[in-house]
C-alpha cells in the first residue's frame, strides 16, 4: 500500500533497524521501544488490522509468533519470558494499521496491561 509507514519500511523507503526478513515477513526495532528489547514482526504483504485476516492468513500469522519466538531466543530472552501482542482498533491503542506483532522482553512487563 503505497502510503502505507509500514509497507514504506518493509520497500526500505523509510529506515529501521532490521532484525529479521525474508519473503513473507520483516521485523524491525520500534522506534519509541518500551522494553530492552521492542521489536515489531510484520507481514510483507499488507493487511489493516486483526479484523482483515482471513483463514489464508493462518500459517502467516504462525509464522510471526515463532518469529518473535526466535528473535526472543537470540536475544537470550527465551528462559527469562517475553510478551507478544497485536493491537486492534482504537480501544487497543493502534495506531499503524498494518498489521504488527510487538514482541517486548529485557524488563518485567505488568499485568494486566494499562
Ligand atoms: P501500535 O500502537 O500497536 O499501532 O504500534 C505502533 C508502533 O509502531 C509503536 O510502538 C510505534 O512506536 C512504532 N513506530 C511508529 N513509527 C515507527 C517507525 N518509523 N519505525 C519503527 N517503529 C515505529
Ligand atoms: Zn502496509
């Protein structure tokens, strides 16, 4: 999507710290991190928010949780715990909509969230 800050970022139209991609997924440090470690996993192909997956989106969508599961992991996190969260829609607080799996880990994170 051509206006897209995330589509921009996965077409390297905008800068980030890229940890991690290959054809179907990217991942990149958040720029405003709240966590040691605040990375955001993507798909590359486009989709708004949560409500716009289809059942073709499954293996995708797995695809991004092990992503973050193994990006923990390297980072040495994997034991220690870490937490992965989709925003959906206002209440949720989204404010990109592209969808993106936030993966925090390097502090103890409250619960229930804010
Ligand atoms: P959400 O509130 O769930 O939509 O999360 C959007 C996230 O994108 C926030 O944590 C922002 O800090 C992050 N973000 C916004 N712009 C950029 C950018 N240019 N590079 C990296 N992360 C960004
Ligand atoms: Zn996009």
């Amino acid at each position: 999507m051509s206006d897209c800050l995330f589509c921009k970022i996965v077409r390297r139209e905008i800068p980030a710290n890229v940890l991690f991609e290959d054809d179907r997924l990217f991942a990149f440090e958040d720029i405003n991190p709240q966590a040691p470690l605040h990375a955001l996993v993507i798909p590359k192909a486009h989709i708004a928010t949560l409500n716009d997956v289809t059942s073709k989106d499954d293996a995708l969508l797995g695809e991004m949780l092990r992503r973050a599961a193994l990006l923990a992991r390297e980072r040495g996190y994997a034991d220690r715990g870490f937490r992965t969260v989709f925003n959906a829609n206002r209440d949720a607080g989204q404010t990109v909509f592209h969808i993106h799996l936030h993966l925090l880990a390097g502090r103890s994170l409250h619960w229930p969230p804010g």
